[in-house]
C-alpha cells in the first residue's frame, strides 16, 4: 500500500483553540512546519514548480475542487514522510478503535509527527488486547483551517502520484461529512485515482512514458487489493459465526498463515514484479485489514457509479459537493448524479 493511497485526514485544526496535552503537542509541531514554510516558487526546481501549480489548475479549474492555496507553499523535511498514523481493531471482529477529536468527530486512527508517540499509543492499545497498525503517510488535509504546504520528499514522485496525492487531499478540503469516514475516504481515493489518470493522460497523452511511469502498477495494485479482500471475506465468515472467542482467535491466525501461503504459491500469477513479495512477512492482523476496508469499497461502487453516470469526474464532484450530514451519503451522491 503506497503512502499517497493511504493519505490521512490528520486535522490537528488551530491547538490554541482546542484542549488537550495530544493536541496541543501535534498542533506545536504542525504549526512549526507551517512557520517554516516558504513559497512554492522560492524553490530550486522550477520544474517541479511548474506541475505543482498545473495540477492545482486542473484540480479546481478543470475537475471543479474547491479553490483554495493549498500546496502554494513548501516545507524542507530531513525525512521521507509525514506523520506515523495509529490504527487499531478488535481481534476478534472488524470492529475499529475510534478517536473523538473537536470538530471531525469520531475518527478510525490517531497521527503523531514523532513515530515514538506512536509506538507509546501502539502499546497502550495492545494492552487493551487490540490489534494496532503504525503506519507512516506523506500527507493529510487540514480541512481548511491552515494552507495545507508541500514537503520536499514530494519533490521525486512520479506525474501520477503527485497528481494523485493532491488531488486526493484536495477532496478532502472539498467534501467533508462528519461520521462518515468511510465515505470521505472512499471518495477521496477514487476520486484521487481518476483525478490523476486524466491529468497526466490530458498533459502527455494515453500513451506517454509519463503516463506509464504513473500507473504501469495500477494493475498489480489492484490485484493486491483484491487478495486482500478475499482474505477480509473468508474472515468475515468466522467473525460473523457461533463460534466463541477463543476459537475464532485460533482459527483467524490459521486463516490468515494459510492466506500468506496461497499468496506465495500464486504469486507469480498475479503479480509480474516483486512489488508485494513482502506479504507474507508482515504481520498481517485486522487492523491492517480494516485500512482496506476503509479505503476500498468492496463492492465497486464508485467505479460502477461513475461509469453508469456518464464518466463525467466534474459532474461526479459536483455532486458530491451537495451531499449533507443526514442521510446516507451514497444515496444522495447517487440522487445529485440522477438529476444532472
């Protein structure tokens, strides 16, 4: 899972206006990057530069995102990433651990700018007998309250990722419902994804090295994904079962050492690089899974939807940008799609 694809809403807001010891000490840091920034256009590589504001362009003026100065300004970081983001889930189920923060609500995961804070909140939460996942991002969306800056890691992605990424937490700062992570998420990545497909297929063409440089693992991506979810699905069934907790405790795990063994068995029939041979090492639990659930929807909505409307990204944010707190946001995304 690439960090841009799992890029987080880590609001910290404004710290002097919220309580708390966390928030006071992620606001600090926060705002200290944010002291530090300097304009986009006061760094070496114009070129850089150049596509930054070009996607910025796109992403508002063309795709219809809400006009803003996020990524006008940079910060120099000596690292490859952000924030550590801690996750966590019931062992026996896919019950997620929920944050409640001012503002955003409930949230399914907590960001930290030392990933020694999270390693502190990682083994809390597994006293409290939870599966835990630490994570590192490369971004979050600040919803508004700060001008979200670029860091200078971003400076080597790819067209496409970079695309992706801004694109992705540009929704974010667009359509924001409370309670509705899920949605947000899902929305977000699918609109990130396809976002980015049509910048750089619109700048360099469908069949530009540019083009294949950004999404020639889109494919093996995808088929992981779906490994993944074959796996939440076989799991599913016993946490859904009879069985008392002991049992699917144990029966989990050998699901799960099974899973890591199908996987190398087939892996050369999914997967033409090496990209994912790492699977079978990681220590597979449900809070790593629970982040695919969050993140992908299982049942293809959004494509399928997309698709079915007219493959308009424009129109599809549109209306998104109508969806409100009550009700199911799916049926009224789908209902704003219907009437246009």
């Amino acid at each position: 899972m690439t960090n841009s694809r799992i890029a987080s809403i880590f609001l910290l807001a404004a710290s002097a206006l919220l309580s708390g010891c966390y928030t006071i000490r992620q606001g600090v840091t926060l705002l200290g990057y944010l002291n530090r920034a300097v304009p986009l256009e006061k760094t070496a590589d114009e070129e850089f530069v150049n596509l930054v504001n070009d996607i910025r362009s796109f992403a508002m003026e063309d795709l219809g995102l809400a006009m803003s100065k996020n990524y006008t300004r940079y910060v120099e970081l000596d690292r490859d990433y952000l924030a550590a983001v801690v996750s966590a889930s019931a062992k026996d189920s896919f019950h997620r651990h929920e944050w409640r923060f001012p503002i955003v609500g409930a949230m399914p995961y907590k960001g930290f700018f030392n990933i020694e804070d999270a390693r502190k909140e990682r083994a809390k939460l597994e006293k409290k007998d939870l599966d835990v996942w630490v994570r590192r991002v490369d971004a979050f969306s600040t919803l508004g309250w700060f001008k979200d800056p670029l860091y200078s890691y971003m400076s080597d992605y790819s067209v496409g990722r970079l695309a992706d990424l801004i694109i992705h937490e540009l929704v974010h700062a667009t359509v924001f419902i409370k309670g509705q992570v899920k949605f947000n998420e899902e929305l977000a990545e699918f609109v990130g994804s396809e976002g980015a497909r049509l910048y750089v297929e619109s700048r360099y063409g469908a069949d530009s090295e540019e083009y294949r440089q950004s999404f020639s693992s889109d494919s093996e991506y995808k088929n992981y994904v779906a490994f993944i979810q074959e796996l939440i699905a076989e799991l599913d069934v016993l946490y859904s079962s009879e069985a008392d907790r002991e049992t699917k405790l144990k029966e989990k795990e050998e699901i799960i050492s099974t899973a890591k063994e199908r996987f190398d068995a087939e892996y050369e029939t999914r997967f033409s690089s090496d990209g994912y041979r790492g699977f079978s090492s990681i220590p597979v639990n449900n809070a790593y899974l629970e982040l695919y659930r969050l993140y992908h929807a299982e049942d293809n909505y959004y494509p399928d939807l997309y698709e079915r409307s007219g493959k308009n990204l424009p129109a599809f944010i549109a209306a998104a940008k109508t969806i409100t707190k009550k009700g199911d946001p799916r049926s009224q995304l789908e209902k704003a799609l219907v009437k246009n």
